[in-house]
C-alpha cells in the first residue's frame, strides 16, 4: 500500500484546527436548528391545538404506560436513601432526622431528576425511534404532501404530553419514593414513626415540593423537544434510526443535568431571598 | 423533437422549473433544470438509479427547496410561501411515494381518509362511504378498510397509497416509481391504474419512472435526466425531451443504451475499477 507522505507541523495544526473549527461550526448550527425546531413547535402549539385523536394515543403512551416504571424507581430511591442515609445518621444519634433527609432529598432532587432520566430512556428513545422510522420510510414526506404540517400533527402532540404527564409522574415518583423510605426506615430499620415524619413535616415544605415538580416541566419539555428533533433529523437505514434513539436518550440526559444545575442555583438563590434564615438539620 | 414544454397563453403551465439547482452538502445532484408542464399532461420523467429523478419530483411540492432557480405551481412560486400557504397549496397534490408511505399505526381505512379528516369536515359515514368508493376504484375489496399496512402486499400498499393521493381529487398527481419492486402483472394494473386516474379525474401527471413500459404505456411525453457527474460542463441534465415514439428514434447514444437497457460504458468502468482495486489487495 502507498503510504502518506509525512506532514508538517505547520500542516498538522492547520489539521487540527480545520477539525475543531468544522466541530464548533457543526455544533453551533445544530443548536441554531434546534432553537429553529422548538420556535416552530411552539408558534403551532399556540395557534392551533391538535386533534383529540392525536393527543390521546400520545398521553397514553408517556402517561399510563410509564406509570408502574415509574412508581418502581422512585420506590427504590426512597428506601436506597434509607440505606445509604442510616449508618451516617445513627453514627450522630440523628436517626429520628432521617424522615427529614429522605423527603428533602426525594422531592427537591431524586425524584424528579431519576423520574425524567427513566423517562428519557423510555419515552425519548421511543418517540425518536418512532419518527425515525417514519423520516426513513417517507411517511414524514407523506404528512406533507397531503397538506399536514409534520411539526403540527407529530411533535406538538409529543410535546404536550411529556410538558404534562412527566411533572405528573414526578408527582408519583415523590409520593412512591416517600412511601419506599417510609416502609424501609419504619419498618425495616425501626425507626419512631411520630418523629419520622414529625421532622419530615417540620423540614420539607410545600416550596420543596413544587421546586422539584417546576423543575420537571423543563425536563419534560427537554425531553420531546430532543427526542423529536432527533428522530426528524434521523439518518437513513437502521444504524441511523438506532443512532438517533441513543442520541435522544444522551443528549436529553445532558440536558436534563444541565437544566437541574441551573435551576437548583436559581431556585436556592429564590430560597435564600425569601427565607434567609432557613432551617438547620442539627 | 415536437414543443410539448410549451403552454398555450390562455392556460399557463401547472408546472414551472427555471434554471434549477439542487446541491446535497458538496454533491450536485440538480443543475440548471428547465421544465414546464401543461394541465392535462402525463409526463413520465426517466433516468438511472441516483439521476435526481424523485429529487426534481419533490421540489415540485415543496419537500425539498431548490439551491437556486425557480419552482412555481400554477404561478405561485413555491419558495415564497409560508409554511402555512405550502400546506393550503399541497392539497391541490396527490403523492404517490415509492414504498407508498403508509401510516404504520393506522388502519387502510384511516390512512385513506387522512386527508379528508385534517382539511374537511364531514361526517363519518361521509367519509367512509368516500373511502370504500376510492378503494373500490383502485380495485380493493371492503374488507382491507380495517387491515394495517403491515398485513399488505406490495401491490396492495401501491393501490392503497393511490386511493389516498386521489381523496381529495387533486389537480396534479405525482407518482414516484410506482411500477418498482411489483411483479409485471401488478405493474400492469398500476399502469392501468394511472391511466383510469388520468381519464376519469382530469388530472395532471408526473410520473417519475425507469419502467419503459410505463413511460410507453402512460406518459404522452417523456424527459430523461442525466446523472450530473456524467455531463460535459455546459451540457443541460435533460437529454431527452418528446414523445414516448421520439425516444427510439432518438439519436443520442445515452438515450437509446436507457432504452433498449444496455450497460455499455458502465461494464468498462466496473472492470476498470476491478482492476485498480487488485494491486492493492
């Protein structure tokens, strides 16, 4: 085989930096075309609502089938929290605290962040390979040609049903989730029922409670925008509907982790203006 | 060569490409189309596998937008409508997609009531009664309305998508391959299928074919595009413009090879790369 000739430096990081630039450009009109993507999503959200019919089969799928995937994991995350919480606690006498760690933890934080990352999984991945397949096989084309908008009968849909039904199902994984740490600590570990959920009431608020459930709005909103994007900018053939599933599933998961950062500072700086004193565990 | 392209002043072409330019990334794959097509037409656009053929055939409605040039639809330019005014113009098409293009989650039945139920407002035994009538023309018994796509033959998925391009009686129907991947029998009834449309609804056809006996069969003019990477520099992409009858008599080497279906030059190039790949191996 003929071999290459032997580059320069100068050529080399001439290389590299065509690479990088091609890398930053690609990234910048993808996120342009995205923001182009949900502006469209929105602007048919406002003007006109789809069809029952298309509506229920969406809210179906994200809502009724994710439900026992759902209460499963915030299930587990509650008594996990138990676990992992009680050695730590009872090593400082603060058993009766763990009520107050558990709940604060589950509705504030895990809940809602676990609840989307399966949903991502579940929901994201499906609905990209869904529209995928559709892109692939023209159907998507075919919408268009019988005078349908795509974005109008597939996306909005999609998007309404995960901007509604993920913050329910992160409502359900809360109250599951507490459930679980209940049954585990009360139960299993022993602790007093009365200051178990004496601490809990005294340290969980309702302000808790609905930062976790607002942060879930964006994750679902995260979540159909991702997935439907990518599986309307699906490759052709099979590797590119399989790209395009797991690239849902990332990319929401990155999303959803940078969404949780930026709102926990903001919804603590929120916290911090109206309640600066704020409550100690000790 | 008779002039077919030409419109008569009264009535203006359905069709109008000037000067157009597909470009995909770096590769060219339409350059410097021209073509207009008179209402009541059937025009059968032939070519290899990779021409541009269902490329021209889509920038037509509106599903991919020329580079450059021109695409206008009974006067309207395609590229300055809205999103809004494209979706109220498309009604006036029917899409015949290669693989059909049937909704999967969908029954035969919603599938070809589709288009009735997102642009008007009947009844639903208005619309079935329509459906069973437009099944029934394509030759499909009742009992198919309720079956899934899935639960279809080749052919029957092409009537199928047939049925629900001509609901909404369009003016202008295109067709992409529709004889491809059908056994000659079910070509056949395609074909017929396509000649019954033209007849009874008055409409206007693009046929995008490599089937010369649909081109024959259907089509009153055929153009054939050639692959541009194939092409001198100043060449135009359609070699070929006239009647099904002109294309045998036509003198152009490259037509007649599509014609009569001859590999020629392209054996010659397949040993050649052959070859080039044996020394490195």
């Amino acid at each position: 085989m003929e071999r290459s000739p032997r580059r320069g430096l100068a050529a080399s990081a001439q290389d590299l930096v065509t690479d990088w630039g091609t890398v930053v450009i690609d990234g910048i009109v993808s996120v342009g075309d995205l923001g182009l993507f949900c502006m469209r999503t929105i602007s048919w959200l406002l003007t006109r609502m789809p069809r029952r019919e298309t509506l229920l089969p969406n809210f179906y799928q994200v809502g009724v089938m994710s439900l026992p995937v759902v209460a499963l994991t915030g299930t587990f995350i509650g008594m996990v929290l138990a676990v992992q919480s009680y050695g730590q606690f009872r090593q400082l006498g603060l058993e009766t605290r763990l009520g107050a760690v558990i709940n604060m933890s589950l509705v504030r934080e895990l809940g809602p962040v676990l609840a989307a990352t399966m949903l991502a999984g579940r929901v994201g991945s499906a609905m990209a390979a869904e529209l995928g397949t559709m892109r692939v096989t023209e159907q998507i084309d075919a919408l268009s040609s019988m005078g349908a908008n795509p974005i109008h009968y597939l996306v909005v849909p999609r998007f309404l049903a995960c901007l509604v039904l993920i913050p329910t199902l992160t409502i359900m994984a809360d109250f599951m989730g507490v459930v679980g740490g209940y049954f585990f600590t009360v139960e299993v570990l022993g602790i007093d029922k009365h200051h178990y959920w004496h601490n809990s009431e005294h340290f969980v608020g309702v302000f808790d409670l609905l930062s976790g459930i607002f942060k879930s709005f964006f994750f679902g909103a995260a979540i159909a925008m991702i997935s439907c994007y990518r599986g309307f900018n699906c490759t052709p053939g099979a590797e590119g509907v399989g790209r395009a599933a797991t690239a849902a599933f990332v990319y929401s998961f990155v999303l959803i982790l940078m969404i949780d950062l930026f709102l926990g500072v903001m919804i603590n700086a929120v916290y911090d203006t109206f309640w600066p004193e704020g409550l100690s565990l000790i | 060569m008779n002039d077919l392209s030409t419109a008569t002043p009264e009535q203006p072409p359905i069709v109008e490409v000037q000067d157009m330019r597909v470009t995909f990334g770096s590769q060219n794959v339409l350059r410097g189309v021209a073509l207009s097509v008179p209402r009541g037409q059937s025009l059968a656009i032939i070519g290899e596998s990779g021409c541009g053929k269902t490329v021209l055939l889509k920038t037509v409605i509106g599903l991919v937008r020329p580079t450059s040039g021109v695409v206008r639809f009974c006067g309207y330019n395609l590229a300055e409508l809205s999103d809004r005014e494209l979706t109220r113009q498309r009604v006036r098409f029917g899409y015949v997609f290669q693989n059909a293009a049937l909704f999967d989650s969908l029954t035969v039945g919603q599938n070809v009531a589709f288009p009735l139920r997102q642009h008007k407002s009947e009844s639903p035994s208005r619309i079935r009664e329509l459906v069973l009538a437009r099944l029934a023309e394509v030759g499909l018994p009742n009992s198919v309305i309720s079956k899934k796509p899935a639960e279809l033959s080749g052919g029957m998925r092409k009537r199928v998508a047939l049925a629900r391009a001509l609901i909404m009686n369009p003016e202008l129907m295109l067709y992409d391959e529709p004889t491809t991947g059908l056994d000659p029998i079910m070509s056949d009834v395609i074909n017929e299928l396509m000649l019954r449309t033209r007849n009874q609804h008055d409409v206007t056809s693009i046929i995008v074919t490599h089937d010369m006996r649909t081109a024959h069969k259907v089509a009153d003019r055929v153009v054939m595009i050639y692959p541009v990477n194939r092409l001198e520099p100043d060449e135009p992409q359609l070699i070929f413009d006239g009647t099904p009858d002109e294309l045998k008599a036509c003198g152009d080497r490259r037509v007649l090879q599509f014609v009569r279906g001859e590999a020629g030059e392209r054996l010659a190039e397949m040993h050649q790369a052959s070859s080039d790949r044996e020394p490195q191996s």
